[in-house]
C-alpha cells in the first residue's frame, strides 16, 4: 500500500515543483496539489511535474478537504506547497500508518533541527501552547501543529471536519485526540521556505487572522460533546 499525498497550494510556482519532485514515488501512489486559484502558474507547473491538479477553492482546510475526497489510497498525506516541510521524509510520517500500527502521525518542527529563520518564535509559542491546551483536555502530548502529517482517510472522515481555513490542522489534532486514536508524533527536520513570503506568517495581517481562527477552533471544538481522552502522542 501506499498513501495519497495532499498539497493545498495558493500562488507557491517558485516551489511547487520542488516540492513534487522530492516526494518519494514509492511511499506515494499519486501526488494531489488541491489549489486556491493560483493566478502565478502554480496548476500548470504542477501538471507538468506529475500531479494531479484540482480546484479546490478559498480556504485552507477547504483545500485539504478537497484533496482528501478526490484521494484514491486509504492512507492520506498533507504537507504545505512552499518547500519548508521535508517531502523526502514521507515514509517516516507515512510509514506508521501505512504499516497499521498508528491511526495518525503528525510531524514536530518544534523538536527537531529547524533552520535558522524557518519558524518565528511566536509560530513556536503557538504550537506550545496549543499543546498545552489540547493535553490539558485528552491528555495528549502534542508540541507543534505541523502541516506535515498523515491519517487514514475513513478515519479522517469519521473525524467529522467542520474548519475550512486555518483552523483544520488544530481540528484534526484535537478531534483526533477525542476519539482515542492511535497517534505518534515524530520530531523531523525543517527548513526555510523555498520562495515568497507566508501567507499566515510573513505579515501581521496574516498572523492575526490565522490566530482567531485557531483559537475559535479550539474553542468550539473543546465544547464540543464527545469522547474525551485518547492515546498520548508518543515521541520517536
């Protein structure tokens, strides 16, 4: 078996290429690039490096969704189109999942070697504290909201994902969480962004928005009702 890779992308051509490239064809059955209406050439270039291309809409979580759908392996996926998560890495975020020993393996750029400049420290504080909160909740032990992870697809679904921008990956993590899964969160090297500018950390604007979202995630989800508890995050 082998798993669907999901890239959401919104104007990444200087990377998405790169991107594809390095993700490895014998962990990955297809390659998805689920975009947000690039208007820089993004779907063209991505075709051309051996993805297969939807429109998926505004919205990052929207986007994710839409990969996931169209996805044809039970194992999916997800890391960003800018080149900082390590595609080349896929088997060990992949590999639990597909060898059936996890139901979820998230990637920690917190607990491992990050490259000068790739996170801003208030992205770290975030993640921190986001871990703080959701082990306070399900006794979970997440230190990083990593786009880089991967997940079964009939277990994604059942999850029952409601967030269609910035708040997904928190979503996910904490729904995750709730419903006693078997996760795994494993330190993994990250690096600078290949080319631009974040869409949610390269300006104040973008930070602020990204952080509501989070936040209103996180807080209608922990109201929610529901099991609560659920396997820790175990380091590898």
């Amino acid at each position: 078996m082998k798993a669907s890779v999901v890239i959401p992308t919104f104007n990444e051509a200087a990377a998405i290429a790169a991107v594809i490239g390095e993700i490895p064809r014998d962990i990955a059955v297809e390659v998805i690039v689920a975009d947000g209406g690039s208007t820089d050439g993004t779907q063209e270039i991505s075709r051309a490096a051996g993805a297969t291309v939807i429109d998926a809409g505004r919205g990052y979580g929207r986007a994710c969704m839409a990969g996931a759908i169209a996805a044809r392996s039970p194992v999916i996926a997800f890391l960003d189109g800018d080149g900082a998560d390590r595609g080349d890495l896929l088997a060990s975020i992949a590999g639990p999942v597909l060898a059936g020993t996890h139901d979820f393996v998230i990637a920690s750029r917190t607990r491992g070697r990050r490259d000068p400049g790739s996170m801003f420290w208030h992205q770290v504080l975030a993640g921190r504290l986001a871990g703080w909160g959701m082990g306070a909740l399900y006794d979970v032990s997440y230190s990083d909201m990593c786009a880089f992870r991967a997940i079964r697809k009939d277990v994604l679904v059942g999850l029952g994902m409601r967030e269609m921008t910035y708040g997904w990956n928190i979503e996910m993590q904490m729904k995750a969480a709730r419903s006693g899964l078997r996760i795994l969160e494993v330190p993994v090297p990250y690096r600078c962004r290949m080319a631009g500018v974040s869409k949610v950390a390269g300006s104040l604007r973008g930070t602020v928005h990204a952080s509501g979202k989070i936040v209103s995630t996180f807080v209608r989800v922990a109201s929610d009702r529901g099991r609560s508890g659920g396997n820790a995050a175990k380091p590898v």
